[in-house]
C-alpha cells in the first residue's frame, strides 16, 4: 500500500470514524440516564462500525470482501432504523399513545434479518462479488442489495411521520423549531441515500458512500444541541447562575409540580417544602389559568403565602421545553416592602403621619358628604373641635418627644370614641377634629365630650416614669343651626371651643 492510498483511506474512513466517537462521546457524558443520549450513542457506535468495516476491508485483498460486507456490514446496517425510530419516537413522546407491548420492540424486529443473512449462504441483502477501480473496492448491485436499499429509503418516510407528529403535540416555539430541522435533515438524507445509494460513481467516490448521510444527519443533530435545548446539559457557568442569582427561581411543570428552585427561592419561602408543595397552591386561580393556558406572564403580582406571612411577589415567566415537556420557568421577586411603601405614600396623602388619624383635607372631604346625606335624610349632625390644653408645657419640659407620645394617646382615644359615631382627625398642632353624624340630640353630643375627657383623665400616660395627664378644650357646633357647610361648623365649633378656653382661665 503506497502512501497516497494511505491518506486516501484515512480521510475517507478515520476522519469520520473520529467524527462519530468525538459525536457519541459528547452526547453521553451530557446525561448517560437518558435514553435518548443512549441511543444517539449507539447510533455513533454503529457508524464507527461501518467505516471501521470499510477501512479494514481496503486493506485486505479484495477476496475477503464478501464475507466482510455480509457478516459485518451488512449486519451491523440493520441495527441502523431500529435505532433511528427508537431516538426518534422517544423525542416526539411516542412512548405516551403506542400501546406497550409495541413500544420499543417493535423497532427492533428487523433485528431477525441479521440472523437469515448470517445462516443463509445466499446473497440476501448484499452482493458476493466486488471488483476494483483505482484504489477502491467496488461490489457488483445486485437485486438484493437494490430492495435493502429502497427498503431503506422507505424506511425514511416513516422517519418524516413519527417526527410530524411530534411537532403536532409540540407545545413551544422552540420544540417545533427542533422539530423542523431534524425534518430538514431527514429529507435531505434520504436524498442523499437515493442520489449515492442507487448510483455507484466507481473510480470517482469511495463505495457505499451513502453511509456518510450519517455525518449530515449528525451535523444536523449537533446544530439542533447548539441552537436550542436539545439533547443537552445544563453547564456550569449556567449552573453558578442559577444558583448566585438574587431573584427566585422556579422550573415549574405545567401541572404545577415544582421540579427545580434556586437556593434563593428557598430562602424566599422557607416555610413552605418547595419539593412536595405544588406551585399552584401558592398562588391564584387567575395565575394557575394563565399557565394552564400557556398565556405571557410578565409583571404578574400575586401575593404569596410563605407560612403564616404574606408576601407581595411580582413573576415573569417563561415557556420552555425540558426532557422534550413543556415548562415554566418563572422568577419571583419579593415586593413586599415596596408595596408597603406604595401604601404608606397613599395611606399618607389622606392621613397625618404621627398619629395615623386622617388629615384635614380627608376629613373635609368627608365631613361634606356627611352632611349632604344628612342634610337629605333631614338628620342631625355634629362637629367636636378639640384642642389640648398646655400642650407647649408639656413639650418644654419633657421634650418633642414626650409632646408626640402625648399626641398619639389622645388620638388613640379620640379615633376609639369616634369610630362607630364618625370619624375623627388631626388638623394640626394639638386640634383635633371628629363630626357625629345623625345626632341624635345636644346631650348625645355633650356625652361624647364627657365621655372622652374622662378617659383622657383616667388613663394617664406614662412617660420615663412620669404620668403625664391630658386636659382638653371643647367646642361643638351643630348642623344645621350652626351651619350647613363644613367651613362654616367648623369655624362654629372653634369658636365655641376659645369660649370654653377664655371661660376656663377666667375661672
């Protein structure tokens, strides 16, 4: 053998037979669990025999080569569909809708030709005569060999069948994008398999070159790994990412069993078993109807009980395809101090920040419409204006702080009386405000008053030790002899209160 068929015989055989070890290597180690990546494998495997088949056979003299090809590549080829539509089936989720005693076995049945053409001393599905061209060693076609072929070719179609319906049941844009391309691949190799199986190009391309629609059908596999989720692993730098980010993660089943959460979704609900807690029982029925439905999810808010505590979460998610079913994947992220912010900006704008009463423009807001319902319903209506007495004193000598502590007792109280009369506020400094509506008399309205001084007397405030006592001035008007619009009861109400204070410190 001189060195140029030495190189020829390389390139033609070795670099394929690296190409299918470096292809079964890769698709293993990526999940040796999975049947798919077993059979891919296999399917490596199987190719690496063929080419190894015709790389030995060239170096021997050309009589060998009938035995070779019967025993050994031909054999070795009919495991090749068996194969084919296992990896193929298994990927469009056949398994789910064939009956079990068909599935896989029935895939395997062309198996029983291997034992005929090895018992048999007839040309059943190759030729027993060869002759050479150049340095390639060439078998004369016979009738078996070109109904192996076209059964082969056949075979193919079938392929295409399995493989549109697994797109029909593809739930995801990205499942029915794998799907298209391996059906890309599959017509282009039966092309292949027609144009170098049933035409021989002796003396220019190396026999039996069909079996190299195996590389095309491998590249066509490794661009479906590199493009999309396909047949692969989840690598490290993906992996660190999962598990560093800040935000929850969650793979969640469509069914709404959590399969996977990062170790801050763990932290996020760690009262609840993420393991055995289905994700729809977390959340509403108008979220479990989205994912149900397949529908965006983006800026979703949802509140979330963690435990007894309730979380304010805001979710993105996503579809996706894993192990060939469709998921959700879906970050959540704990709004929960925001929305209190939010709330406590709104809760503010009507309310005093102190004392947590509602501030004068609520209370106007809400006095006016008391008095049109009682001014339709003919009802008496009530305003109590109060101002704390030697408030200032207090504040001098015990501090801002003490004065605060004062204000929020007699809020306290005030806010109690009111709360099933009316509604009571704080307009500013130590005045605080409540209107009674449908009053029923002056003596109702004096009996609050009493009411509310005795308790500001009686529950006495305890300050560093020191029991700081309230004392107030009053002043009340009535609609609507005293006014029928809030300004006016108000203004009333104050000035009946600086008579009460001049009348006091004459006394």
């Amino acid at each position: 053998m001189n060195t140029s068929e030495v190189w020829t015989y390389s390139l033609a055989y070795l670099l394929p037979i690296l190409f299918f070890v470096y292809m079964g290597t890769d698709v293993i180690v990526r999940n040796s669990k999975k049947v798919e990546h077993r059979l891919l494998s296999l399917t490596a495997i199987v190719y690496i025999l063929l080419f190894s088949e015709e790389y030995i056979r060239h170096q021997l003299p050309i009589s060998y080569s009938p035995e070779l090809v019967a025993f050994w590549f031909s054999n070795v080829g009919i495991v090749m569909p068996g194969l084919g539509f296992h990896f193929l089936s298994k990927f469009a989720g056949m398994e789910k809708i064939m009956p079990k005693y068909l599935y896989p076995g029935i895939f395997y049945l062309p198996l029983a030709v291997i034992i005929v053409n090895t018992l048999s001393s007839q040309e059943v599905i190759s030729s027993s005569r060869f002759f050479q061209e150049g340095v390639w060693k060439y078998p004369v076609y016979n009738l078996q060999y070109y109904i192996a072929l076209s059964v082969s070719i056949f075979i193919s179609c079938f392929y295409l069948l399995v493989l549109y319906v697994g797109k029909a049941r593809a739930s995801t844009r990205e499942h029915k994008a794998i799907f298209n391309l391996l059906i890309t691949g599959v017509v282009l190799c039966t092309f292949w398999h027609v144009a170098f199986g049933y035409f021989q190009f002796a003396g220019t391309l190396p026999p039996y070159s069909y079996i190299y629609g195996g590389v095309l059908w491998c590249s066509f596999l490794r661009l479906a790994m590199i493009r999309f989720d396909f047949l692969n692993f989840v690598t490290k730098r993906y992996e660190k990412l999962f598990n560093l980010n800040p935000a929850a993660i969650l793979l969640v089943e469509l069914s709404g069993k959590i399969k996977e959460a990062n170790p801050s979704a763990r932290h996020l609900f760690d009262h609840i078993d993420l393991d055995r807690e289905p994700f729809h029982k977390l959340v509403n029925d108008e979220l479990q109807d989205r994912i149900r439905d397949e529908k965006e999810i983006k800026d979703y808010e949802a509140s979330i009980y963690n435990g007894s505590a309730r979380l304010e979460a805001l979710i993105d998610g996503d579809y996706v395809s894993v192990d060939n079913e469709p998921h959700m994947i879906m970050i959540v992220r704990d709004v929960t101090a925001q929305k209190e912010s939010q709330e406590e900006i709104r809760f503010l704008a009507y309310h005093d920040p102190l004392t947590r009463l509602p501030n004068r423009r609520y209370f106007y807001e809400r006095l006016n419409e008391a008095i049109r319902k009682a001014d339709e319903n003919r009802l008496g209506l009530a305003v109590i204006l109060i101002d704390l007495d030697r408030f200032k004193e207090t504040n001098d000598r015990y501090g801002h702080e003490a004065g605060d502590e004062v204000l929020r007792h007699a809020a306290r109280i005030i806010a109690e009386t009111a709360e099933t009369l009316g509604m009571a506020a704080r307009l500013g400094g130590d005045e605080f405000v409540l209107f009674i509506r449908h009053a029923p008399s002056n003596a109702f309205v004096e009996e609050t008053i009493r009411r509310i001084q005795s308790r500001l007397t009686e529950e006495e405030l305890q300050y560093r030790g020191q029991s700081l006592t309230v004392h107030m001035s009053v002043g009340a008007s009535f609609f609507p002899q005293d006014g029928t619009d809030g300004d006016t009861l108000l203004m009333n109400a104050d000035k009946a209160m600086y008579r009460v204070k001049r009348a006091g410190k004459a006394g």
